[in-house]
C-alpha cells in the first residue's frame, strides 16, 4: 500500500515515529508535516531523538485563526494527495491538521485512517471536540484507544468500521522509555545554564488557553507549585513564556525551561513526584509511570486515568490542587486499559485485513 501520513503538532510526532517504523517495513509512506507546530524546539528535534523520516512535504502552515489554518492546511493536503495518489490517509488525534487532512482525502474518494478516535468531551466549545467528531464521521477505519472511546464510537453508528487497537501513545512511551534513561545532561534554563537535577520534584507543563490567558488563572496554578515541598519544573510553550516570565519572580521553587524533546520529557516524568499538567498525552504518560496526576482542565479526556487517585481533574484554585496532589494513589497493575503496547501492529494487521477485501 501507499500510505499518506498527515502530521503536525508534537503528540502526533510521536505517535507517527513508532508507527512509521512499522509501517515501512512493507509499505511506501508518504510523510506531509503541516507545518502547525512551527517552533524548532517542538518540532525540529522530534524529528531528530525519535529517528522519524523527514518529512516528503513541509507545508509550512501555522498561526492565523482556525479557519485560516484549516483552510490553508485543505488546500496544500489536496495538493498533495493528487499528486500521489494514495491508497489511504493516515491520522492521528483532533488538531487542525487532522481535520484538514480528513476532509482532503474524503473529497477525492481517498480511504482515511483515524488513530486515537472516538475520545468524547463532551462540549462542541472545545475546537479539537469538533475536529474529533466530524474526523470520526467522514473515516474508513477507526482506531480507539481504549473502551470507553470505543463505546462513543458505537453510540454514534460507527460501530462497523471502528477496531479497539490500544494506545499508541502507549507503544511509544515503552518503545522510548530506554533511550530516555540514557539520557545524561540535565535540563537548561533560558539563559542556557543546567538546571540541578533534584532528587525529588514536581513536573508540569501548562498550555491551554484556560489556564494561561490570566494572570490570576495562571498565579493559582504557580501558588499551587509553591506549596510543595520540592521544585517544579516547568518547560514553558512559546505562546505562554511573556506571561509566565513575568509572574515567575513571585515563586522561587519554579523553575522555568525552553520546551524539550520527547525523550527528555519521558525521562522527568518517570522519575517525578509528582505530575500537574492540562495535557492529556501527559496524563496517561503519568499513569503509565506510575506517577501521581493532577489535571487543571474542565473536561476528562481520558476516564481511564481516574482510578484509585492516580489522576484526578481540578479547577485552577491552588488549595484545591495542592490537596489533590497530596491525595495518596492505589496502583492496581492488573488494571491495563491502554493495550498491552502492541497497537501500532494491530493496526497495521486490521487495515491490511481491510484493504484485502
């Protein structure tokens, strides 16, 4: 088969290093990276630690409004599945990207592949919710992650092309976890200087707009950090870096670093205290690590983390998220709803399956 790959934001980086190293054993994969994380900190050096192809098209595309991204991103996809012609669209998660390079392929009778499908929050407020849903709803095979993902899907009539595949995010996290340990060199600082590797800390990365577009949202999430017995580190995303900056002075135990690769960022959550984050790539990473999670967000992304205390969601109010950090986890290593970290080869079989057909 020949596979068009459509990427663009780190998650989906991650999630196309390990499956693109399968997927060329015995196929042509073309790779087209839309450009949506721009940065080089968070895209350049994916490409590089994780060992993923360059891309065959760069199609530069970032900044503007949704609409603007999305239609430039429609545009340049289409571009380029004329001119290859491929058996199928490969995506993965709910990003502009995505959903561009969804509609692209559907409106040339291209088959699409959606990895990491049918994740619900609930809210059409949320831009990737949207993303998800109409992706989800114009695919060939669908990709679940994990159960409950899987029963949205079949409440939504998707149940004949939706396959439970397991976490990518999953495979990757295993497949990298050893590479990460070799990791040497401590983090840096802005100014360029190793930070002290201390033996206990807190992680977090903070990015949503939610948490981040206040002074008085993002000084609760920083006085909640100040409350621990330990640093916090803290690699900040560009668009939030002025503002964080800014309020840093007021909390000493923060320490605040450029954004960092995937394997660095692996490495401090294995070893962590603790996790704080509005990610939800970096939630399950927890969870997989066996590390205690907070989340400050408004809608649970993954159900599955919210066993036994071992993540638990929050508002951006410091005492609320200082107690929820100190709530003790019960860990239950039966309790495996991710996949046994071999969902890149099922995916594979089934779509080889499919197209056999």
């Amino acid at each position: 088969m020949k596979i068009v790959t459509v990427i663009g934001a780190r998650p989906q980086f991650i999630k196309a290093a390990v499956m693109s190293h399968l997927l060329r054993k015995e196929h042509q994969e073309i790779l087209v990276h839309t450009g949506q994380h721009y940065d080089p900190n968070m895209s350049d050096i994916f490409f590089e630690e994780l060992d993923i192809a360059r891309p065959d098209y760069n199609l530069g595309i970032s900044g503007g409004t949704h609409g603007v991204m999305t239609g430039k991103m429609l545009i340049g996809i289409e571009e380029v599945l004329m001119k290859e012609n491929p058996d199928a669209v490969l995506l993965y998660g709910d990003t502009n990207s995505t959903i561009a390079g969804a509609l692209a392929a559907v409106k040339l009778h291209i088959p699409v592949l959606h990895v990491e499908a049918g994740n619900r929050l609930g809210t059409l407020n949320n831009p990737e919710e949207v993303n998800r849903i109409a992706t989800d709803h114009i695919s060939t095979l669908l990709f679940p992650a994990t159960e409950s993902a899987l029963k949205f899907l079949i409440l939504e009539g998707l149940k004949d092309r939706s396959y439970l595949a397991g976490n990518v995010m999953y495979d990757a996290f295993l497949y990298y976890s050893h590479r990460a340990d070799l990791i040497q060199k401590n983090p840096v600082d802005y100014e360029g200087h190793p930070i002290d590797f201390p033996e206990k800390y807190c992680y977090m990365t903070c990015h949503r707009a939610e948490n981040t577009q206040t002074d008085d949202v993002l000084n609760e999430i920083f006085k909640a950090t100040d409350s621990l017995d330990m640093p916090t580190i803290y690699p900040v995303h560009p668009r939030n870096r002025e503002r964080a900056f800014r309020l840093v002075k007021n909390y000493p135990k923060l320490k605040l670093i450029p954004p960092i690769g995937y394997l660095e960022s692996v490495r401090l959550v294995k070893h962590a205290s603790f996790i704080l984050t509005d990610s939800g790539g970096l939630q399950c990473e927890a969870f997989y690590a066996g590390v205690k999670c907070v989340t400050v967000f408004d809608y649970v992304v993954w159900p599955e983390t919210l066993v036994g205390n071992r993540n638990t969601m929050s508002s951006p109010n410091a005492e609320e998220i200082s107690a929820k950090l100190h709530q003790p986890q019960v860990i239950d290593p039966a309790y495996q709803p991710f996949g046994d970290g071999h969902a890149c080869e099922k995916i594979l079989k089934i779509t080889q399956k499919e197209f056999r057909k």
